[in-house]
C-alpha cells in the first residue's frame, strides 16, 4: 500500500497541482503531466528551458523548429531522470531522440520519452503472493522542419500517446488511455551582429505542443485535457571573443487549458437557502475551446491569468564549444502550484560526443521531486557539417 501511495505520488506531483488541496489555491490539472518534465540535462541545467536556446538533438520536445539549424546531419540523444529518488528507487523518466538534418533547409526528428512508475505488489490478503504490475507512460513523436529564410524555420510534430496506470487491484476494469496531439513551432536565429566590443546574436522561438483530444481510462471515467500548452521565449548570445561565449535566455509558459472553477456552498439569492455559487466558467468543454477560454476564465479575473504564467531565466557559458556551465531559475505563482527552484548544470564534448549534467534545488515551499537528482544525458552527433554563418 505504500508503494501505492508514492507511486501515485509521483504520477501526479509535479505539475504542483496534487502537493497542496484544491481549496487552498486554484490550480489547473491535465493528463499525462509528465510531458511537462524536463527530460533532458542540458535544459535541465537552464531553468528548464529550450524554445530559444541553440540548436540541439533535444529540440525535438522543445521546439522542433530548431532542427532546420543543427551543425550536424545525425544526432543521437539518450538521457535519464530518476523521480522521487529520495522515496524509492525504480521510478524515472527516459529519454531517447533521433534528428537528421536533410539539406539545407529541412530536417526531420523522432523523439521516445517513457515514464516508469516501478513494480507494484498488489496482494488480497497476507497469504496471497500477490501480482506484480509495473504502471508507465510513453510517448512517440515524429516531426519535420523547414526553413522558411535563412534566419527562420518553422515545424510541425505529430505525437502518439499511451497511459497504462492501471493497478487490477483497484479497478479490475480500467484501460490504458490513448491519445494523439500535434505540435506547431517556429524559431528564429539573426545572423551575428558587430557591436562595439563584442558580437552577438538574437535567438527567438515558439512552441504550442500537446494540441489534441481529451481521453479517458474507461468509458464512465473522467475525461482529461491533455497539457497543450505555450512556450514562448528569446536569448542573445554575447560573442565574447573566438574562446567565450555566453547566452542568456528568458521564456514564459502557459497553460491552453480551461482553469477549474471555484465552487462553493452559500446564500447567493439571500432568501436562506443554500445553493451552489460557481466563480470563473464552466471546464467541460471541447479541448478546441479550451484553447480560447483559458486566456480568459480564471475567476478572479485578469490578475489571476496573469498568474497562469511561468517564467524561466537561463545561462549558458561557452568555452571554445568544449565546456559549458549553465544555471538557471524557474518561477511560479504560488495559487498555480508555487514550483520554484534554481538549477546548476555542465557540459562537455569530445569528438562527436555530448555529456550533459543537471542539479535541480527548490526555493520554494513546495520541494520539486527531482530536488537533490543529478540527471545526466549524451549525445552524439556524426555526418556531413553545416555551417550557419
């Protein structure tokens, strides 16, 4: 039963919105929210943030745009997180992706990203040997990129999902939930521009990814929104000199989906007799109008959208494109889930090689559950050269 209770603990704790009750703040739920975990090391290490920094393999999941600017034709990406370490040991997300820059101006991708929950012994009593059920989610991405100029690209993803947290034990009848979504991105990237003691470069991206239908465990169940959402953000690359480099990034994010509203018993007509007070709109509607109305539904108006919005601040330095230190700050309203947590990270490259470490540490007083986790990922990258002035 324990391992039960953690499991679900990390199925549902990271988007902040299962770590406190309902009542005390107004936070927005979806499915499979560990889409919106960082998955690998070298954004990790930036406040987990990637819509606008500089090309890599693992912009498959932040901005495929970016592909249509990667260095080189193959790049192969592995990377691995463990989850609630501190409680248990065999819960963690991985990460495998694939980008192949086809020519000049396009390129395509493939992305794996599973979420292990562990082995679970579910038992009826003390003499039962019990079953074993190992509870998991995974998602599949394709995607293509093409520039549209020299300086910006644009690209489209299509992504197949499966969530099997089904526990026999508990509901003999319970299904794995399917689903598909798109994604639609776009990046920009300026040549480099001559200042008065440097040069420097202006990178800027966008992504709206998970836009798809609701799905459902069973067909009385609930049915979820999947977390489509927007990342938007811009960076600019000081070119010290031939050896230094340094980028500093800020991006927002914000959920398209539909804010709960806040319900509550009391005396609206004054004549005595409790009835239901509904603040904000209603959620039960299409995934596609959920879009729209989450920009505009909170029940506390503007200022609580306003609040709907989390933001990132990223640093990287750059040394002769062989060393890297990172570190970075994520922020969230404290009634929308109050993550709040820095990030340290590095990297290195030998050859055609990528090795990437991430540290996450909460400031906040909600812990994170990658708080005190190393994450680590390698790349590798191989083929024909390009060289984007």
């Amino acid at each position: 039963m324990k391992k039960v209770l953690l499991v679900c603990m990390g199925a549902f704790m990271f988007l902040g919105t299962q770590t406190q009750a309902q009542n005390d703040f107004n936070t927005i739920t979806t499915g499979v929210p560990f889409l919106n975990i960082a998955a690998d090391a070298r954004s990790s290490g930036m406040g987990e943030q990637g819509v606008a920094t500089s090309p890599d393999a693992y912009g498959v999941q932040w901005n495929p745009a970016k592909l249509a600017f990667l260095d080189a034709q193959h790049n192969v990406g592995v990377n691995y997180s463990p989850y609630l370490r501190q409680l248990v040991n065999d819960i963690g997300i991985g990460n495998l992706v694939y980008a192949n820059r086809l020519n000049e101006r396009s390129a395509f991708g493939m992305s794996l990203r599973y979420f292990g929950l562990g082995t679970i012994t579910t038992t009826t009593g003390p003499q039962d040997p019990g079953i074993d059920v190992r509870p998991n989610e995974f998602t599949l991405d394709a995607t293509y990129a093409l520039k549209l100029s020299d300086q910006f690209s644009m690209a489209v993803s299509g992504r197949y999902l499966r969530s099997d947290l089904r526990i026999q034990a508990v509901d003999p009848d319970a299904q794995a939930a399917n689903s598909f979504a798109v994604d639609i991105s776009g990046y920009y990237q300026s040549e480099e521009i001559l200042y008065n003691s440097f040069d420097g470069r202006w990178r800027a991206g966008f992504n709206i990814s998970n836009i798809g239908p609701k799905f459902k465990y069973d067909d009385a169940g609930q049915e979820n929104f999947l977390p489509t959402n927007l990342k938007f953000g811009g960076g600019f690359d000081f070119i010290l000199d031939s050896y230094n480099k340094v980028f500093v990034g800020l991006e927002f994010n914000k959920l398209l989906v539909p804010t709960p509203p806040i319900r509550e018993i009391g005396d609206a007509d004054g004549d005595g007799v409790p009835n239901e007070i509904i603040a904000g709109q209603d959620n039960d509607v299409s995934f596609f109008s959920g879009i729209f109305q989450s920009f505009g539904d909170a029940p506390d108006g503007f200022s609580e959208e306003l609040k709907e919005f989390t933001w990132s601040l990223g640093v990287e330095y750059v040394y002769n494109d062989v060393f890297s230190l990172r570190t970075g700050y994520f922020n969230e309203s404290d009634i929308k889930g109050a993550r709040k947590f820095a990030t340290l990270g590095a990297g290195f490259e030998y050859s055609s090689i990528d090795i990437d470490l991430s540290y996450l540490f909460s400031t906040g007083a909600v812990r994170n559950p990658l708080e005190n986790t190393l994450r680590f990922g390698i790349t590798f990258h191989f083929g024909d050269e390009y060289d984007e002035y």
